[in-house]
C-alpha cells in the first residue's frame, strides 16, 4: 500500500508539473509578458530564437541546482538530483503546450489580460499539486531554500528579493536586446500578485489538494 501511495505522489508530482506549464504558456500566449520564474528564459528565448521556451528555461533551471548544490553542499541530498529529471519535463511540457497553442493571438487587450488571469489560476492550482505530494522540490523553488538556508533569512523574504531579482535582469536584458521590453511587462505583474492567493485558496478550498497530501501520511 506505501508504495502504490509513492507512486501517487510522484504522478501527481508529473501532473502539477503539467498544469504548471500549461498555466505559464497561457499567460505567456496573452503577449504582456510572462510568469517571473519564466522570464529571464523567455526573454532570452525571443532574442535567440534557435533555442526554445523550454530549451532556455531547462539551461536556467540547470544553473539553479548548480547554485543549490553550491550553497547546500553536503545538504543537498541524493533524492534532489531527480529535480534534473523534473526540469526536463517541465521543459519538454513547456515546448509541447507553446505548439498546441500556438493558434492562441487575443485580439484585445481585454482578452489578454483574460488570459493572464486564467493562466494564472491555472499556474496556481499546478503549483497546490505539484508541491502537495510532498516527493522533491523544484529548481525555482529549490533555490530560493537554498539561498534562504545559506543566508539564514526566511523563505519568504528571500522569495521576494528572488522574484524582484528575476524581474529585474528579464528587464535589463529586454532593453539591452530589443530596445524595449518583451517578455516583461503587466502580465507578470499579474501574475506576481495574482499566484499567490490563489493558492492559498485553492488550499484551503480545493479537496483534492488534501487527498494528495494524505498519501505522504
């Protein structure tokens, strides 16, 4: 029975990574920018278009368990090495969905901030089921632990300073790349505000969130 309840987890691990990519390409198909995890990738992705959303996300998300074992060192254990694994099928998914729906282009800008909302709720239900199975943690998330740990502040602080931080190089590289920004703009502002308490609903409202939860028991 533990190990079909393992085995749970981690499809229901696979499938929050799913509803998050999905969430992150509906934003970003509302063309005023994307999620803040994404935007340094995204950015770098239109300025070198030979390299995929997914292919430049998998690289910076590389980076970011390179820091994570930097800074964790011994701490790092074994089992966080499957974030690899996570990362490329997040990416993979990000590629997938970005073809599927490629068709998507809102005429208005009511449409798109239709579709930066809806993505978001849709960003925010992924991460309640990524994380509920409680089986590893992902690379942007990963490392603001592991900066969080290794500076002795609090999560929650360090993620502030993270999101800004992400912000802030998409923006310089959008200006330094296109003389303007691309990739960066009210759609991630949105979605920064939005994310957040819609998971904190969707916790507190959402059954299944719980049933997932109840595996790692």
């Amino acid at each position: 029975m533990k190990q079909t309840n393992v085995m749970k987890r981690w499809l229901w691990f696979v499938c929050g990574l799913c509803i998050n990519s999905f969430g992150i390409v509906c934003i970003t198909k509302g063309a005023l920018g994307t999620s803040v995890i994404s935007s340094v990738p995204y950015v770098l992705s239109l300025r070198f278009p030979s390299m995929s959303f997914g292919m430049m996300t998998f690289i910076i998300n590389m980076l970011f368990i390179l820091v994570e074992m930097i800074l964790l060192k011994k701490d790092f254990h074994p089992i966080q090495f499957l974030q690899i694994a996570a990362n490329f099928l997040f990416s993979a998914f990000l590629d997938l969905f970005m073809a599927v729906l490629s068709f998507l282009s809102p005429a208005s800008l009511a449409l798109q901030i239709l579709l930066v909302i809806v993505g978001s709720m849709i960003l925010a239900f992924g991460i309640c089921v990524e994380v509920a199975p409680d089986v590893i943690t992902v690379p942007g998330e990963g490392i603001v632990k592991a900066i969080a740990i290794a500076s002795k502040k609090e999560f929650g602080s360090v993620k502030i300073c993270f999101d800004l931080s992400m912000i802030a190089i998409a923006s310089v590289l959008s200006l330094a790349f296109f003389h303007g920004l691309h990739g960066v703009g009210i759609g991630t502002v949105i979605t920064a505000f939005l994310t957040g308490p819609c998971v904190s609903w969707i916790k507190g409202h959402i059954s299944l969130i719980q049933k997932i939860q109840k595996l790692s028991d």
